[in-house]
C-alpha cells in the first residue's frame, strides 16, 4: 500500500512512469499525458531544475517547439557568435536566427508544469533504484520516497535519468559511451566582469581545450556562464577545471564565482537501442545530444516528445510492441543527423592549432552573405578535403 500523505503519488500502478524530471523526462511525461496516458515522473532530487549542471544556451527555433519565450527564465537574449581561434584572431559568422542563455533552474520547473498541466502527476524527493521486472520486462519501478521504499507498477517506463542513466543498464540496454566520445566538462558562473550580452564566445585550440572547446554564455553584462569541455583522454593529462582556472585567471583575474559544475556530456552517437523490455530511453540516457555542440536540452526535449507521443499510442494500441516506433521516429528526425554531425566532429577534432588559425583567416576573408556556418564549413572542406573523408562516412557505411 501506497502512504496517502502529500508528496507520494497517488496509485499503485500507471500507463507510464518517467525516471528523471530534467527537460528530456518533462517533455516526455507532458505527451505522454497529452496522449492520454496516466502518468507520473519521479525525480530523485528534492527540486526540479536544481542543481544546474549546463551551460544554459538554446536556440528560439529549438524553444517554441515546446514553449513561449519568457523574459523570467532568459537571462541573455543572443544574436552573434564567435568562434576565437588559438592564434586569437576571430570570425563572426551570419547567424540568421536568435538563441537564449537561459536561467535552467527556473526553465525546467516551468517544462515541468507543461507536464503537470497536461494531468502527468509529479513527485519529487523519490529515488528510482530498480525496475521491478518480470521474464526481463519491466513492469514499474523500485523507488525510495523520503526513506521509504515503494513498489509502483508501469506498462512502459521512460529512462529520463540523464547522463549518468541507469534505467537503461537494468533494462539490458548498453548505454556505455566509448570513453572517446565523453566530454569532460566544468563550468563556473562569474559575475562582476564585462561580457557583451547579446554573443556567444567559443575559443578553440590546444592551450585552451583540447578536443573541445571554451565558452562564454552572458548572464546580462556583468555575468557569465564560462566554461570548457575537453576530451576525456586530455583531462586524463589535466583536468577540465584546471584547464578552466588557468583560463579565468588571465581573462577574469578578479571575477567572483557564483556557481561551480562539473559533469560529462556523451558527445556520441544515439545508443544502438533505446526501446527495450517496455523501457523507453531519452535525452541524455539516449545520448541524444547533439555530438558535435554538446547541446543537448532540445534534442532531449524532442526525444521526450517522440517518446511519450508513442508510448501513449502503446498503451491506447494495448500493444507494447509499436513502442519500437520510437526508435524509428528518432532516427527520421534527429538520430540520422546526429551521425552526420558525429562524424563532422571526429573530422574537427583531428584539426591541429595552425589549421584552426589558418581555416579562421580563411573564413574572415569570405563576403559577410557567405559568411554562414554552412559557408565556413565549406571552406573548411575546400582546404581541408580529408574532412569530407570523414563526412562521406555516414552515408556509405
Ligand atoms: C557543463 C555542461 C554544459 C552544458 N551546456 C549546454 C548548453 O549550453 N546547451 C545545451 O543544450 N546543453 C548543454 N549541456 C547538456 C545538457 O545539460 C543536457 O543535455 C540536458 O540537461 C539533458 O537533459 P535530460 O533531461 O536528458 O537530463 P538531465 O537534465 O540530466 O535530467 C536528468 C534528471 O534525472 C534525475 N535522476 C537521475 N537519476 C534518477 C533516479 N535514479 N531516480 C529519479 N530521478 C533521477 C536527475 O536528478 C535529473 O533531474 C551541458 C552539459 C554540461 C555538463
């Protein structure tokens, strides 16, 4: 029997329960209730959006998919980006769109309303330590709930637990991202420093982030989101953070700190199964981000949305097997992409600090109309045409 006390759900047994409250779980548990299905979303921590653990940058076109901009959870309005070469020199290139720093911990909350609206009941403070399983297939969750452990019964169970995803693994899911493919990350938020408010910096090269990059996200004028992501092999050498202080210290000697992260990012492709024994995988547990940026809140959110789309048609079909379709969906829309981008990255990443100097004099030198990601990318084809080598791949393997 369930305690009837406020803060635990409401029944015994669900259509569909979401492991983790972050955009990617929302998402999913908002369509999943949209759909029809009676849903809940457990989240281990005692509040959604809370602790951070990201740089915070999002496009407008990624965001209306799902939600009306809200001045109360955007901190920076951008409209420029720069890409900072080893050698210092700059390149800014066209950028059509506009793009959020966002303030995550209130942003997710509000997601999490979405889901909340839509009749999803949600319940926070409740640790997801197994799925309860029969002949291998999941039939609910193990959770602990304010020290005590519940049995809650689920016809589909989406693993939205993040990067460090154990849903999957319990499910039989290999969710092992090759250690190559692992950013490691840290990230400080400083203020009482200059920063314009309306761009995105990236600085790239050896001294500064090996196999990734650098950024700095405005929080408004005077703060910022600052961090790096390096190859795990390079941190192996010296850490992220260390690569970060050594950053600040020249850049923002007399900044104070705010916040302190860090945290992997599966810079990958999609797992090779995301629907397994009536487990559902999204966001980071998929490893759905996008493996060239990093970002991964909106191609979480729209593996949420696939997923709690199908898994309502599974449970209206009373047919668990159409939960394969979520497989399809994904790949159609994002996951043959992120292949694509996969690919691009392992092509970067092999780009030495004189090449990244010399591709970015050559990007400065192209009129301001082609001066577009797709016009510098060519470019970058056009002196280095290994990279479409790598590029090609995807297409004929
Ligand atoms: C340093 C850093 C910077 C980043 N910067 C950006 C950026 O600028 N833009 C961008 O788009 N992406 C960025 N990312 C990536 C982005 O943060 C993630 O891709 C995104 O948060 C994934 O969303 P999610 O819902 O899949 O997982 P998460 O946001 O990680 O949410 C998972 C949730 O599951 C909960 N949970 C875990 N285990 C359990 C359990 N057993 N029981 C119950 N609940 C559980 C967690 O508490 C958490 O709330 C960054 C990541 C890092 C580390």
């Amino acid at each position: 029997m369930l305690p009837t006390r406020l803060g635990y759900p409401m029944n015994n047994s669900y259509d569909v329960i979401v492991v983790g409250a972050g955009p990617a779980g929302s998402t999913a548990a908002r369509y999943a209730a949209a759909g029809g299905a009676s849903v809940l979303m457990l989240e281990k921590d005692r509040d959604v959006g809370y602790p951070v653990r990201c740089g915070e940058a999002v496009s407008h076109e990624g965001v209306i998919q799902f939600i009306e901009p809200d001045p109360k959870w955007i901190a920076s309005t951008v409209r420029r980006f720069r890409i900072i070469a080893p050698d210092g020199s700059s390149v800014i290139p066209r950028l059509d769109g506009i793009g959020y720093v966002l303030e995550r911990r209130i942003f997710d909350y509000e997601v999490a309303k979405l889901a909340a609206r839509e009749g999803a009941e949600v319940v926070t403070k409740a640790y997801v330590y197994d799925l309860i399983k029969n002949n291998g297939a999941a039939e609910g969750v193990k959770v602990i709930i304010k020290d005590q452990k519940v049995e809650i019964r689920a016809k589909v169970v989406i693993g939205a637990d993040g990067v460090e995803s154990r849903v999957g693994k319990w499910a039989g899911i290999d969710t092992t991202c090759h250690i190559g493919d692992m950013e490691s990350c840290a990230q400080v938020t400083l203020t009482g420093i200059n920063v314009e408010d309306d761009i995105l910096d990236f600085y790239l090269g050896d001294e500064v982030a090996p196999g990734g990059y650098l950024w700095i996200f405005p929080k408004g004028k005077d703060s910022a989101n600052i961090g790096l992501g390096v190859s795990v092999e390079k941190a192996k050498q010296k850490a992220a953070i260390k690569f970060l202080e050594e950053f600040i210290e020249k850049r923002f000697p007399t900044a104070a700190t705010l916040t302190r992260i860090a945290g992997g990012v599966p810079c990958a492709k999609t797992c090779d199964e995301i629907v397994k024994n009536n487990v559902m995988l999204v966001g980071d547990a998929a490893h759905q981000v996008n493996p060239m940026t990093g970002g991964g809140i909106i191609t979480g959110m729209i593996g949420g949305m696939i997923a709690g789309q199908v898994a309502a048609e599974a449970v209206q079909k009373n047919d668990l097997r159409y939960l394969f379709q979520y497989e399809k969906r994904w790949h159609k829309r994002l996951g043959w992409r992120h292949e694509v981008f996969y690919n691009i990255k392992e092509a970067t990443e092999k780009l030495d600090d004189q090449t990244l100097n010399m591709l970015c004099k050559e990007a400065i030198k192209l009129p301001e109309e082609k001066r577009t990601i797709g016009g510098i990318f060519r470019t970058a084809l056009w002196n280095q045409p290994s990279m479409l080598l790598d590029v090609a791949r995807v297409f004929i393997s």
